[in-house]
C-alpha cells in the first residue's frame, strides 16, 4: 500500500537578469532580414515578453552549465525545505538539453552537488522529461523505497540558440541559386520561443509543518506517439518521405551541419495540426480514469510554449465539460519563458511563494509535449 508523498520544498534557478523582447539579439547574435522577421512574427503569437539566458551579454559566453542550474535550484528546495543536500536519499534529474550525452545529465547534477551515495535517475524527452523525473521521485517516496526524492526539470537551450552555433549551417547551405541563405523556420522559430531554467521539488512522506506543502495526488502520463510524426527533434533530420535520419548515420561532415543534425527543429505544421487534437484526447483519458471535475480544481497550470494555444486549449477543456475560468489559471509564461521540462516546476514555486496556494486547494498541472506528442497531468493537494 502506497503512502503519501509531499513536496515540502520547492526551488527554481533562472540564470542571469531578465531578457526583454529588444535585447534577444544583443544576447544571442543577430542573423539576418529574415530571421528578423520571424522574430516579430513569432514574439506576437507567443506573447513572451522576458526570459533568461545563461549567457553573459557582454562577452557571448556561458555562465552556467545545465548541471550548475539544476544544482542551483536543488539547494534552494533542500534550503525551503530544511533537509540538507547530504541527506537526499533519490535524485531524479529530467531535461531535454544535457551539457552532455554521456554520463547522464543525472550523474553530472548528483557531482555537483556532491551528496553522498543515492538512487538516481536520468528520464530523458522535452517539457514532459520534468514529470517523468516526479513521478520516479514519488513513487519511490511512497512506495517506502526512499525517505526522502529530489526532482528536477531543467532547460539551457540557449548554447544552441547563439547565432554563432548556426553559422556552418548557414554557410553550408550556400548554392549559386541561393545567395543569401537563410536558416530554415523549424529552426529559427524555435530561437524565439524558448529559454533557460531550472525547477527542483523536495519530496517527503510527512508534510511540512511550517508552512505550506503539496500533497502528490496522482500523476498520468500518456503517449500518442503512434498517432503523429515527430514534431520536435534535436539530433535527428526528417527526410522528405517522412522517415527519420539519426545523426549517427551521417559520416560527411558537411552534410552533418548543413543538415541541422545538432539544430534544435520544431515542425510547426504537425504542432498546428495535431498538439491541440491529441492534447484533447489526453484530457478526455485523464477524465475517464480519474474522478476530477472543473469544479475540484481551483488552480490549474498548464504549460504552453505559446499564448496562442491557451484559447484553443480552453475551448477544448469546455467541449470536454471541463471548464475552468480563467481566474484559476496560473502561467508565468510572459515573464520567465518557455523553460521547457523546468516550466512546471517554476509555475509551481511561483504560486506557493506567491502565498497563493491555500489549505484544501487542488492544483492540476498539464504538461504538453510536442516532440512527438506525450502528455503529463499532475494532481496535487495544498495541506
């Protein structure tokens, strides 16, 4: 029989001061004509008006490391939660941009923080990376096997986001048809739409009693991979058949750039056409099999890379007989980013830190991701 699991201590690391819509170019390198307007194009639909980026504007270098944020965000928990980085018993590290490929992003955190022996684990993916790392945590809090879980969602788009890090691209893509080459939408979309940070949740089988925590209700993940084409992909090139080229199978070095084998690409036709479709069919599963309504949730946080997709996304939840008025949303999507497998995790201290969470309140966290079409929902409880 399980027992509960609380988070009773929550942290979030966002690297350096806040970046405005003007200054993204002076932070990541300014491209071209067109990639400007993209840029205009992209910021008016995604309605993101700061961000942060782990790179010192002055000089174009990195200021910290993804392993660094994350260890950054797991002291401030530990600290909110007053168990000291030595005591943690399980560490679940999720994120979609390791410094690394190997060792795992998880071995690289546990280093840094330099916490004795402890069960780890790696749950790689994008935005839904951070909820598999929860539900590792939790099921191991209240299933016994440990006293205490760290967990983690953390993003550093940014290295690759420079326009720097295009430039072979670019270049390469060079033909006596094409002047002036230009870099491809999957690509330059993505540059305006995501960002850097880190969130950590402290869980525990007793609640803390100093202040506010948040009791682990349930947590569902879904995949509709079998319904869709991969829609967001890093390390990887879509032919135009549709099938899937790994970079492992690229030998010529100038195809491996012009190719964008290691350029963050989003498919904006797929995310268009079939995210807010199979985002439905998710909720109209986690209705099935939960007994949720509307009028238990009194805060819900949904992630969203974009402003344009929280209409849609509302009118979904009506259509589902799911309505929940806008006054119960909670997004700091405007003014921290789109971080990713982090953005659950930086919506959710915001809130407690906020005084905003109040005792009996239920919180149900929705967690799209795109890359090809996976689905968390986390239902938690203010005690």
């Amino acid at each position: 029989m399980l027992r509960s699991a609380y988070v009773t201590g929550l942290g979030v690391s966002l690297p350096n001061a806040p970046v405005g819509n003007d200054e993204i170019d002076r932070v990541l390198g300014e491209l071209n004509g067109q990639s400007s307007a993209v840029k205009r194009r992209v910021l008016m639909n995604n309605g993101i008006t700061s961000r942060h980026y782990a790179i010192d504007p002055a000089t174009g270098q990195l200021t910290h490391t993804n392993a660094g944020l994350t260890a950054e965000a797991i002291r401030a928990a530990c600290t909110h939660g007053a168990l000291s980085t030595s005591e943690i018993a399980c560490l679940a590290c999720g994120t979609s941009s390791a410094d690394q490929i190997i060792p795992s992003h998880a071995s690289m955190v546990h280093a840094e923080i330099g916490c004795p022996p402890c069960d780890l684990m790696a749950t790689s993916g994008v935005c839904c990376s951070g909820v598999t790392a929860l539900k590792y945590g939790f099921l191991n809090v209240a299933g016994g096997l440990c006293d205490n879980a760290v967990v983690t969602g953390s993003e550093l788009a940014s290295p690759t986001l420079r326009a720097s890090h295009f430039g072979p691209q670019i270049r390469l893509s060079h033909t006596e048809l094409e002047k002036k080459p230009v870099l491809a939408f999957g690509n330059d979309f993505l540059r305006w739409m995501l960002s850097d940070g880190a969130g950590a949740l402290l869980i525990t089988p007793e609640p803390n009693p100093d202040g506010p925590s948040l009791r682990i209700d349930w947590v569902d993940l879904m995949s509709f991979a079998n319904e869709s084409d991969v829609c967001m992909h890093f390390g990887m090139r879509k032919a135009d058949d549709g099938s899937v080229i790994g970079y492992r199978t690229v030998d010529d070095d100038a195809e491996f750039f012009r190719g964008g084998y290691l350029s963050l690409s989003q498919d904006v036709r797929i995310l268009n056409e079939r995210l807010p479709e199979l985002m439905r069919s998710a909720i109209r599963r986690m209705l099935q099999s939960r007994d949720v309504s509307a009028d238990d949730i009194d805060w819900l946080l949904p992630h969203y890379s974009s402003q344009w997709f929280r209409q849609p996304l509302y009118d979904g939840l009506a259509d589902l007989g799911f309505e929940i008025p806008w006054e119960r949303w909670f997004s700091n999507l405007t003014t921290k980013g789109n971080t990713g497998s982090a953005s659950m995790y930086i919506m959710l201290e915001e809130l407690v830190a906020a005084g905003k969470a109040a005792a009996g309140q239920r919180i149900l966290c929705m967690v799209p991701e795109s890359s090809r079409m996976l689905f968390g929902f986390v239902h938690l409880t203010v005690v």
